[in-house]
C-alpha cells in the first residue's frame, strides 16, 4: 500500500440504524457527516445476524445484530445511499462479520445472501467461550469479569484464548472472496483499566504473530479509534506500532471510527493521520 492509499481519507469501519446498540439516526446523517469532514470513500460496515442463541444472555442477544429478516433491508438501504451518492463519496457496502467459532457456515450462508454485492468486509472477534457458551468481550467490566476472567482464571488465558480466535479468524477470513480486514484487533483492550493489568509482553508477542498470517491471507487491518472513546480504554485499537510493521510488509490499513452515531463518524481521524506520519513512514 502507498502513502496516497493509507491517507485516503477513508473511514473504513461504520454502523447504521441497523444496529441495536447505536443511533437510529438515518444512514444519510452519517454521511452528510462524513462529507463535512471531508471524508473521500466510506465503508458501510452493520453487524449482520447473529445465528439464534448464539450467547446465553437473551436480552443482550436483541441487541446485538440486525434480525435475519432485515438483511436484505439494510443491503438495499446501502446499496440505494451508494447510488444516491455517487460522485460526492464513494460508499463501499459491507458487514462487519463476526468470527463465529463452530458456526461460520451461518455467516458463509448469510454473505451467500448478499448475492456478490459486498464490496468490503470486515471480520472482528467480538464472542469467546466463557462461563455458560459464548461471551461478549466488549459489554461490560462486570460482565467480563463475571464470565470471562472468573471462567479462564487470569487476564494471560483470556489474551491468549482471544488471540486464539483471531488467529483462526484471520484464516477464515482468508478464504472469503472481497476486500477485507482484520477489525479492532486490541478490543480484549477495551476495559482494561477496569481489569487486572494484561502483560504488554504478551500482547506485543501475539500481535507480531499475526502479521505472517495477515500477509498469507490477504487481510488488512482496521485501524479503528473507538477505544479513545471509552473511559475504561483510551487507545486505539490497534497499537501505533503496528502500522509501521504493516507499512513493512506490505499490509494495507484503514482509519475506522467504529461510529455507532453520525458525531463519531470523523471521530479519531487526527490521531490516525498522526500516527501514520511519525510511525509509518518513520
Ligand atoms: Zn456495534
Ligand atoms: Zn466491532
């Protein structure tokens, strides 16, 4: 990837009013806010279904993901603001597709739906087993401690069952066709000042291991900022460092706000545009 690609101004990772646990502003209050910030090529990015039971809490469950029968809703309402806006944005339609450890043939059937009309993916880790089934990784301290950090028994086995998963992950995601990367790969990050310290040792080891991997398969890296937004976080998601490995090896990354509300939708741009100055083309 050149330096024209990586500062594209690209926001690569988006939610709409698809989405259970955001704004149920329309997707054109997302846009009109990208345009403001001056934002040339923006990913449409919604969480697609989720297969039924798929985490043991019911209500957490609702909002969670789009119902199977709205798939071919929000498909159309992208697609239609993708027309709607040419020649002001370019809007690719995508998924943020979640790492279905067991079940990725419910996520292989549902991109069968989408009938080609994908032009970006994101593939994220958002569910690692834990006390009762799969867990959430990002809903609560409590919630976390409660069925994750109680189930594992340390901080070091939760890291390393979640990098488990995202190194499967990134294998699975190697095998499905469009453009596509690797989301928010520090989100086991997002309460960590709330949690018992993780070993920065162990977490630079398993990133590095990544990279080979990333390369194989084609992935690219979301380089996403809502860990700024979050009190119990206050990072990116993925470390500066990294980008510089990625500019290394030739692995493409992509600003993402993770906006889940149009105000979000330029939010943590300075920093990425910074970071991409002083560490990747150090
Ligand atoms: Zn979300
Ligand atoms: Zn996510």
């Amino acid at each position: 990837m050149n330096s024209y690609e990586s500062l594209l101004k690209w926001n690569g990772h988006t939610h709409t009013n698809f989405c259970r646990h955001g704004s149920p502003a329309p997707m054109e209050a997302y846009l009109e806010e990208a345009l403001k910030h001056g934002f040339e090529r923006y990913t449409i990015s919604e969480h697609p279904p989720l297969p039924a039971g798929w985490i043991p809490d019911e209500p957490l469950m609702r909002e969670l993901a789009m119902r199977e029968e709205e798939l071919p809703g929000y498909m159309e309402a992208a697609l239609g603001v993708k027309r709607r806006y040419e020649g002001r944005l370019d809007i690719r339609v995508g998924l943020e597709l979640d790492y279905l450890e067991g079940n990725t043939g419910y996520s292989e059937r549902l991109l069968e739906q989408t009938e080609g009309r994908l032009d970006d993916l994101l593939v994220s880790v958002h569910y690692l087993r834990g006390r009762g089934g799969m867990r959430s990784i990002d809903y609560t301290p409590q919630d976390f401690r409660d069925n994750l950090l109680s189930y594992y028994g340390s901080m070091e086995a939760v890291v390393g069952a979640y990098f488990d998963q995202v190194e499967q992950a990134v294998e699975w995601a190697g095998s499905l066709s469009c453009g596509k990367r690797l989301g928010h790969v520090n989100l086991i990050r997002k309460f960590q000042t709330a949690l018992p310290a993780m070993d920065p040792g162990q977490l630079d080891e398993r990133l590095r291991k990544l990279v080979p991997a990333l390369k194989r398969y084609g992935i690219g890296l979301d380089v996403n900022t809502a860990g700024f937004r979050v009190p119990t976080c206050g990072e990116a998601y993925v470390p500066g460092w990294l980008l510089a490995v990625c500019r290394e090896e030739g692995i493409p990354f992509v600003f993402g706000s993770d906006a889940h509300k149009p105000e979000d939708v330029g939010s943590g741009w300075e920093w990425f545009a910074r970071t991409v100055r002083t560490e990747a083309n150090a």
